[in-house]
C-alpha cells in the first residue's frame, strides 16, 4: 500500500496508472459509446506515457493501435446511431405522406425532400409569408404565433405551410422552433410540378394535410375542454 501511494505522488509513475484506470473505467460503462471514449482516452495516456515517459516504443505502438481501432469503433456507433435516427424519421414519413403510393413514386418524393435540423428560436415559417416552404415535422416541437400571440403547437407527423401549398394565399402564421426539430422540407413550387405529372401523389399529399388538420383539431380540442377557451386550429 506504501508503494501504491508513493508511486501515485509520483508525476510519472501516475500517469502510468491513469492508463489503467481508464481501462477500468472504460469496461464499466454500459453505454458503447462512453466505453469507446474512455478506451481512446486510455491509448492516448498510453502512448504519452510510453511514449515519452518511459521510452518504450513497442508499448506505445500498440497503445496507439488499442487507440486507433476504438476511435473507429466509436465512428461506427455515431454512425450507425445517426443512420437509426434518420431511418425513423424517414419512416414517420412514409408512413404519414406515402403508405398508398407504390414504390417509384415514394422513391421520387424521397428523393426531393431535403432533411434539416434547425436550432430553437429559428423561424420555419413567416407570418404573411408568400410561397412558403412545405415542412414535415420528425422530431422536436415548434409554437406556432399569429401577431405576436402563441395560438397553437405543433409536433412530429405534423406538416407546416401546408394551406398555402393548397391555396397559394400567404402564411397565416409564424412558426418557431421551440424546441431542436429534425425536419423534411419540400420546395413547393418542384412538388406541386410532380403533384400534377403524378396524380397518385397529388392525392396522398391531399389525404395526409386534410389528416393532419383533424390531429391539430383534436388536440385544439383537448386544449379547450382543459383550458375553457374557444379557439380555432391554425393550419399554417
């Protein structure tokens, strides 16, 4: 025990043990992820220690190996868990938008569409906006405001800017990013050209925004019986 404490006051023996308590650290987590970066943190005091320590450059090549292989092993786990994300939401899609349409055309609406993350406090939709952007809500949540006041919000599987894709009239209202969403975002003007030359898309366009107008409804309901207050649902 006075040699393990002797040996921690020491500066270069200390660090020596760094690397294996690291390693230690590292087997205990149970998140992969966290187990990769304690074992990447232990080759790098590895390759320090042996290294430039104690001069033993065998040892600090195979630390630096031990490092290399797990900082690709944590690549693959960021990847692989960004790849699961973005396959969920693209299956919010399909199954929001396109369940009827067969698969070229879901190909080609896929194909289109252009996925964001956009940060709180960014503006999606404008208020008296002309044209505005067609966006499919995956993840996250945004309040929506007309003339400064919080009137609604909406959420995942919910569309924005969807009436004035129909119309052609400005937003009605301002949406805001509350919370970081995970988006789909379409450019009208391309869409509505393969809505016409496709009718089959037109059509499931046309199911999902008369659908998602009767979820807003809903939850404008359940808002009033819990508040009291008479309000409309605001399709953006």
């Amino acid at each position: 025990m006075d040699l393990l404490i002797q040996q921690l006051t020491n500066p270069i023996s200390a660090v020596g043990h760094l690397n294996y308590i690291l390693v230690i650290l590292s087997v205990s987590m149970s998140s992969m992820r966290w187990l990769r970066i304690f074992a990447i943190a232990s080759g790098v005091v590895g390759i320090f220690y042996y290294g430039f320590l104690v001069s033993d450059e065998i040892s600090a090549t195979w630390e630096g190996i031990f490092a290399l292989v797990n900082a690709v092993q944590l690549a693959i786990v960021l990847l692989s868990g960004r790849r699961r994300a973005r396959d969920e939401d693209e299956k919010l899609l399909v199954e929001t938008v396109m369940p009827t349409l067969d698969g070229n055309l879901r190909a080609r609406l896929l194909r289109m569409a252009r996925w964001q993350t956009r940060q709180p406090g960014e503006v999606l939709v404008e208020e008296g906006e002309t044209s505005p952007q067609l966006v499919f809500i995956a993840r996250g949540a945004a309040s929506i405001e007309k003339d400064g006041a919080l009137v609604g919000v909406c959420g995942p599987g919910d569309f924005l800017g969807e009436m004035s894709f129909l119309t052609g009239r400005p937003a009605s209202a301002t949406v805001r990013v509350a919370n970081e969403i995970r988006c789909c975002v379409y450019d009208p003007g391309k869409l509505k050209l393969m809505s016409r030359k496709a009718p089959a898309i037109r059509q499931a366009l046309e199911y999902s925004f008369n659908r998602n107008l009767v979820g807003k409804l809903e939850r404008m309901n359940e808002a009033n019986r819990a508040g009291g207050a008479r309000s409309q649902p605001e399709a953006v």
